[in-house]
C-alpha cells in the first residue's frame, strides 16, 4: 500500500510558475512510475505527466508540453512537477498516483494507476 501527500499548490497570477510535490510512503517507491493528473470543476481528470521508475523516461499532455517539467527523488520518494508560463485554464486540483508499470514498459495504462493522493489545489489569476 503506498500513500501519496501532494504539497506545492497555491494562487498564482498567469505567467506564473509553481512546484509541485508528492511526497510516498507505504511501498517500494522504485518500483512505481509516477504520474501528475488533474481535475477542473465540472470537468473529467486528464492527464498532465508521467514520469518512469528511475525518471529516466517522461511524457506530457500536449497542452503542457513545454511547460512542465516532471521529476522524481527515488532517494526521499518524491515526485515533483514543475510548471512555468502558466494559463487561468491551468487551474485544477493535482494529483499525483502511482502505478506498477506494464511488462516492458515504462508505465501502466492511465486506468491502472492503483495509488492516488488528495490532490492540491492549483489556482491562476488571469
């Protein structure tokens, strides 16, 4: 069982940027990769990134692709997001989940994701 705490989120202004953390506990860190999602009042959870299992390997929704930036601490079991240039549609609450990846491959499908956290609120003043 792991547990995942994001931390980070908060008001910005557009243009802004902001960190965001997800600390892990429970499970062996290593062997999970790590994703960022988020959800929009009204709207379904998309996904944002996903990073692999040594961080070696990473992917961006498209809207986000040059703007994030996502990391990972197998050391201190963190995954992090970093978000530049950000837009009032940016504003959502951010998870993080963990997942076992599928065999030979560097993540799970986006519905195998077993481990969520509570999210973090991520909110852009325009």
């Amino acid at each position: 069982q792991v547990q995942l705490v994001e931390s980070g989120g908060g008001l910005v202004q557009a243009g802004g940027s902001l960190r965001l953390s997800c600390a892990a506990s429970g499970g062996s860190f290593s062997s999970y990769a790590m994703a960022w999602f988020r959800q929009a009042p009204g709207e379904e959870r998309e996904f944002v990134a996903k990073i692999s299992k040594n961080g070696g390997i990473t992917d961006y929704a498209d809207s986000m692709k040059g703007r994030v930036t996502g990391s990972r601490d197998n050391a201190n079991n963190a995954v992090y997001l970093q978000m530049n240039s950000l837009k009032p549609e940016d504003t959502a609450t951010y998870y993080c989940a963990a997942g076992r990846p599928v065999f030979g491959g560097y993540w799970p499908p986006t519905s195998r994701y077993a481990y969520w956290g509570q999210g973090t609120q991520v909110t852009v003043s325009s």
